[in-house]
C-alpha cells in the first residue's frame, strides 16, 4: 500500500540508520496511507532475528511514534522477530570477531 525507505529522506548514507529518518519515513507513509483513504494500521516490528540482534534497530520506536502522531489509529503493535529455535553456527570462527 505504502512504502518509504530510509535513502528516500536523507542524502547521507552515514544517516539511513538514525531515528529521523525513520520518523520522515513514518510521516511520508502516513501521508500515503491518509491519501488512499487508510485510517488505522497494525504495526508489526521485526528486528533481524535469527542468530542475529534480537532487538530492533534505533529506528522503530520514532517510526511507530510518527505513524501514531500523524493522526492514524494505531491497532495493535506486534513483534514479529523470527526467533531462532536450535540456530546454526554464528559467523565470527572459532576465535571470534578480533577488532
């Protein structure tokens, strides 16, 4: 229905990750949705997963509190992270990440 990414908003590339993007992309959508005639929304999060960060990025919490904010009904926020049940190896070697 509507979509916006992070390099939609912000000409640096260093700035894809931060919060405001996600807020300017939480407000573009929104924008979107209220011009398709879209009142409320289910928001589902999802972090990496797997055998990798189970918790979201720094983005998630500005992008749903703009989608609050813009003036859609907010149904339910659901986490939806694969979470892994007997995972394969994590990548690093035997010795780890040396840094």
């Amino acid at each position: 229905l509507a979509k916006c990414t992070a390099g939609m908003v912000v000409k640096a590339s260093r700035d894809e990750s931060s919060p405001y993007a996600a807020m300017q992309c939480g407000f573009r959508t929104a924008n979107d949705l209220k011009d398709k005639g879209i009142r409320g929304i289910h928001i589902k999060v999802r972090a990496p997963g797997g055998n990798k960060s189970q918790t979201p990025g720094p983005g998630a919490q500005a992008c749903i509190r703009a989608l609050a904010r813009s003036g859609l009904q907010v149904g339910r926020i659901e986490e939806v992270t694969p979470k892994s049940h007997d995972h394969c190896r994590r990548k690093g070697g035997h010795r780890g990440r040396r840094v």
